[in-house]
C-alpha cells in the first residue's frame, strides 16, 4: 500500500511539473514573462556597482544597488539595467564603465 501511494504522489507531482511548465510557456504573455523574469532576477540576482568613467579616468557617474547587467551580442551597441529606484539606465558600448559586487 505504501509503494503504491509513493507511485501515485510521484506521477501527480510530474504531472503538475509538466502542466506548470505548459502554462507558463503558452498562456504567458510576454509583458508578463518579463515581469516574473525581473522578480525572479531580483531575488537571485547580485549587489552591482556600476561605475561611469570619461577618457580621463575620472568618476562621470556611479549607481549602486543594481541587480543584473545586460549586453547585447548583436547589432544593438548598448548595455542597460535598472537602478534600486526602477529607473532604466542605458550606455552606449564606446563608454568605459565597470561593474563590480558590493
């Protein structure tokens, strides 16, 4: 009887794994995967220093609390991210900037 119960809990347990994952992949916009993308990305994500430097050397800018970092490997010459604040920051690939971890 216990083999039996351990079965079925296994085979509902994977069905509820597969119709998670159909759901998510089909009846998920892509405004709304964005969205579960960034809360997962600010749970797991890190503590960033992103720092702006002129030809220089000097400090042009600095932001902290930044959660994830993008760069795109294609035409698009730009990395973005958010700040703490939720506001959407861009810079141009010709602009020295280093990311560091708190």
């Amino acid at each position: 009887m216990f083999k039996k119960s351990r079965i079925i809990m296994a085979i509902t347990v994977i069905l509820l794994i597969f119709a998670a994952y159909f759901y998510f992949k089909y009846y998920f916009t892509e405004e709304q995967k964005n969205i579960t993308q960034r809360k997962l990305d600010t749970i797991t994500g890190q503590d960033l220093a992103v720092t702006i430097f002129g030809v220089d050397g000097r400090i042009i800018k600095r932001w902290t609390g930044v959660k994830k970092i993008t760069t795109f490997k294609d035409e698009r010459n730009y990395t973005f991210f958010y700040t703490k604040d939720g506001k959407y920051v861009q810079i141009p690939n010709s602009v020295w900037y280093l990311a560091e971890e708190e």
